[in-house]
C-alpha cells in the first residue's frame, strides 16, 4: 500500500482539528448518530433543507482522526447541494474526496459519516 502523502495528511489533521462543521445545528430538520461499536467512534450529523431544496449539514462526534476528518471532508463538499444529487452519492465519492489509501487503512472509519448521511436522507424522507 501506499504511504498517505503529505498534502492528503495536512487536510486531515485541519478538519479533524479545526473543522467548521464540527458544531451542533441550531435550526435543523433531521439528525442521526451512527457508530462503530468496535473502536468506538460516534458521527451525528444534522441537516437542514431549505426552501429551494438546498442544504445544509453539520455534525458532531467523537473518534479517530479518520473517522472524524472523512466526515468534515464530506460534510464540505456536499454544502449547498440538492438532496437528489446527495442521494447518488457514492463509495466512489467518498474515495475521490479522502483517496483509497486513507479508506483502506481503516474502512469502517472512513466510510462512518457517508454511512450516518445516507441514514439522515432516509430519514428526511420518511419523515417529508
């Protein structure tokens, strides 16, 4: 396997350690927290669609640089998009936005926030 590069290492420890998603939505329409019961690691994100079916998320938690950073990483670059286009979002996704290196290090961790999203929209869903 190949070792992380320095770039891809430098993004994690900034959204693992001063993400701006890191942060309880005051006004939100859905939440869901999902965990990893064998290491420990805790995501609940929170989204809100507004009028125009844009959205926004947030998320708090508690774990592993991976778990932690692959969620605030993703949580960026979904802002502001429409719940269908969040919908077809993807493994594929995750890994272009984290790299397959860092997913197969740990993939239960990597993979925690897009698990807990896809939880959040089905749940928006039943709830709409």
């Amino acid at each position: 396997m190949d070792r992380i590069d320095q770039e891809k290492l430098e993004l994690f420890l900034e959204h693992f350690e001063n993400s701006p998603y890191r942060r309880k939505m005051e006004i939100f329409d859905v939440e869901v927290e999902g965990g990893n019961p064998g290491c420990g690691d805790i995501v609940k994100i929170y989204m809100k669609v507004n009028h125009d079916n844009t959205t926004e998320f947030s998320f708090e938690g508690s774990g592993c640089t991976i778990s932690q950073a692959s969620t605030s990483i993703l949580i960026e670059n979904i802002q502001g998009k429409k719940i269908e286009e969040i919908e077809n979002i993807d493994l594929n996704f995750l890994w272009d936005l984290i790299g397959k290196d860092v997913y197969t290090l740990r993939p239960n961790c990597a993979s925690l926030g897009l698990n807990v999203l896809k939880a959040v929209l089905k749940k928006y869903k039943r709830l709409k």
